[in-house]
C-alpha cells in the first residue's frame, strides 16, 4: 500500500474511532494543553505502529492499547517529549460544547477515574467503554478472572467513595 | 445510589452524544502523522548505542595499556579498573538500547509498562553507579594511564605515591559520603534541575520512586 493511501485509510479510522482518543485523553488529563500535548503523542504513536496492524484484530482494541501505554507513560517519562507546535486556538480532538456542559453523572465519574492509578484508570475506561473481560484482558495483558476481580474491586471502591 | 453498572449505561449514553460532539482536527491530524518525529525510545537507543561505541574506542585503547605495560602492575592496575568501569558501562547502554528497541507499544499494558519500569530502573541504576564510581576511576587511575600513555611521564613520581593513594581513598569514602549527604541535606540543596537530579540520583530516590512503580504494575499484572 503506498504511503498516501496508509495515511487515508489511518485518518478514516482514527475519524471513526476518535471517541477513544478523546476518553483516554480526558480520563487521564483534565488540564487541556497537556491534553493535546497527549492527543498528539497518540496519534504519532498509532501512526508509527500502523504499518505493523494485523487487520485480523479489531482496530478499537489495537488503538486502546496503544493509546492506553502512551497516555499511562505520558507523565511517568522523565524523557524530553517532541512536541508539535500547535496555536492555543486549535485542539486535535476537541468537544463541541463545552466541557462544563457534561452531565453531572458523567463528571463524578470523570473525578473518580483522577483519583486512581493509571493501571486502574485504564480499567475502569475500558470496563465502561463495554468492553468485554476477554476484550478487557487482551488490552491489559491479564488473565479474565484477574480483570473480572480487579473491575470487582473497582465497583466496591466506587460504592464506597460514591455511595 | 448509583453504582459502576449504572454509571455504565450513563457513559454509553454520552458516549452517543460524543460521536456528534467531538470535532477532530483533520488538518491537525495529517500533520502529526505525515511529521517524521523520532520516536523518545529510538533516540534513546541510538543514543546508548553511540556512547557504547564511544565506550568501545576507549576500552580498545585501555586494553592496549595493558597489554603494553603487562609486567608493570602499578600501571596496569588502574588500566584494568578503568577497562572494567568502561566495558561495564558499554554491556549497560546495549541492555538498554536493546530493551528500548523492544518496547512495542502495540503489546499488552502490562507487558509494556513493566518494560518500560525495568527500563527505567537499570537507566537510573546505571546513572546512579556512574555518578559515585565515575569519580574514582575518572580521577586517579585515568590520571596515571593518561600521563604515561600520552606523554610517557610516571604520575607516580611527579605527583607522589601518597598524594595518589590519599586521592584514591578520598574517592572511596566519598560514596557514602555523598549517598548520606543526598539523603541528609538534598532537599536543601539549591532550586537547580540539574542539582536535584544528581542529588536524588546519589540518594537513590528516583531509583526506589522506579521500583516501586516496577512493583505497582508487576502487583497489578498478578493474580491477587
């Protein structure tokens, strides 16, 4: 396949599934330059690693799991990150309306997921993403029983601290 | 009281609004992916790799000192303790431009970020010994093969047996005079970046800040 026609078929998919890119922005930064900075660190990584995706799989849990290890590595990196110049005014993914606009529920849950680590964040997303435990487990590398009981100990922790 | 399940169907329902919502940035997007940035990782590898040929030319030449000066232990004896330091540090920046090289994004969360810890372990490790043994090695014994290789002078005579020998004990103490003066007094020390990273490096802080997060994603990885 010739580089132009990667690069539509990358963008046609990235389109399709930018809500993730989105969540997994969201989820793990709340403040919104680092959110681009983010964004931006994704969507080069996809794109570098596109040419090795196997089309047998599922593009949704390929993107998770690469967006997934750059955003947890995003802030532990102690390495200088590259970053593409971009204007305060232009955001990579950006949400119509206004963020202040979420439903209540939805902001709860955002401040739940800030309060946890960045293996259990990644959990939590693809748990309420409806995600499988197969799907679950194949994104985070554990064994289902093992993701079945941590989502476990996720919906206790959230019935404490929410309840 | 709302729970995980139906915080679920309250997701789902934005996440509907979402696929209307969210504008992605097309122009912005084809210029992050059609930019060549180099990957942090394969810097780094490429990086490791050049101070591991660096590393290479001077044990090369450390090597020859020794073979040159074999029935002379007082010039081979610190030739030999520079060689081992430099092909110690060559064996570190493979393992490392090696593990750097391996790290697929693609690959299970698990898998990746332990890979990445144990990275950041041996890094930090490695940065940590070559701070406090660099300072032997690089002072008295490079000293005495540098004066007899490059210009044939005897650094024993011209500075002195006991000047070298108090040197080289000076140097000897100073590691853990350094680790209990980082850990006593690092946080006093100065505002500078670069001071507190080689301050925190000594103390081994950052080292244990890595093991732990090493030990937080092999506890998560595991069955219990």
């Amino acid at each position: 396949m010739t580089i132009p026609a990667l690069q539509d078929e990358f963008q046609k998919l990235i389109e399709e599934h930018k809500k993730i890119l989105y969540k997994v922005c969201n989820s793990y930064c709340r403040n919104r330059d680092a959110r681009d900075d983010l964004a931006q660190e994704i969507i080069v990584q996809l794109w570098r690693s596109f040419e090795r995706f196997d089309k047998r799989y599922r593009f949704s849990t390929w993107m998770y799991r690469i967006a997934l290890n750059v955003a947890i590595s995003f802030y532990r990196s102690e390495s200088t990150r590259t970053r593409l110049v971009i204007s305060d005014e232009e955001q990579l993914v950006q949400a119509v309306d206004a963020p202040e606009s979420e439903p209540e529920e939805i902001a709860m849950l955002y401040r739940f997921i800030d309060g946890l680590d960045p293996l259990n964040k990644a959990l939590a997303l693809l748990y309420l993403d409806g995600n499988t435990y197969t799907e679950i487990a194949s994104v985070l590398g554990i064994s289902e029983t093992n993701a079945a009981t941590k989502i476990n100990r996720l919906k206790n922790k959230m019935r404490h601290e929410m309840g | 009281m709302m729970d995980m399940d139906t915080f679920q169907q309250k997701w789902a329902e934005q996440d509907r609004k979402l696929d209307v919502s969210i504008r992605l940035n097309r122009q912005l997007l084809m210029a992050s992916n059609m930019t060549y940035v180099q990957s942090p990782l394969r810097r780094f590898a490429f990086f490791q790799m050049l101070e591991a040929l660096a590393g290479v030319a001077v044990a090369m030449m450390t090597g020859q000192f020794i073979y040159a000066h074999w029935h002379e232990p007082r010039f081979v004896l610190p030739a030999v303790a520079l060689h081992i330091w430099v092909i110690a540090n060559v064996a570190a920046s493979v393992r490392q431009a090696v593990m750097a090289v391996q790290i697929d994004y693609a690959k299970p969360i698990a898998v990746i970020q332990k890979q990445l810890e144990s990275l950041r372990v041996l890094r930090i490790s490695v940065i940590r010994w070559d701070l406090l043994t660099g300072q032997i090695v690089w002072w008295v014994p490079f000293m005495i093969v540098a004066f007899k290789s490059f210009w044939g002078v005897d650094a024993y005579r011209v500075f002195g047996e006991t000047f070298l020998t108090v040197n080289m004990l000076f140097g000897l103490a100073l590691i853990p005079l350094a680790i209990w003066l980082s850990r006593k007094f690092g946080e006093r020390m100065g505002r500078s970046v670069i001071v507190k990273g080689l301050v925190t490096a000594i103390a081994g802080y950052n080292l244990n800040a890595a093991i732990r997060s090493l030990g937080t994603v092999s506890e998560f990885a595991s069955e219990n």
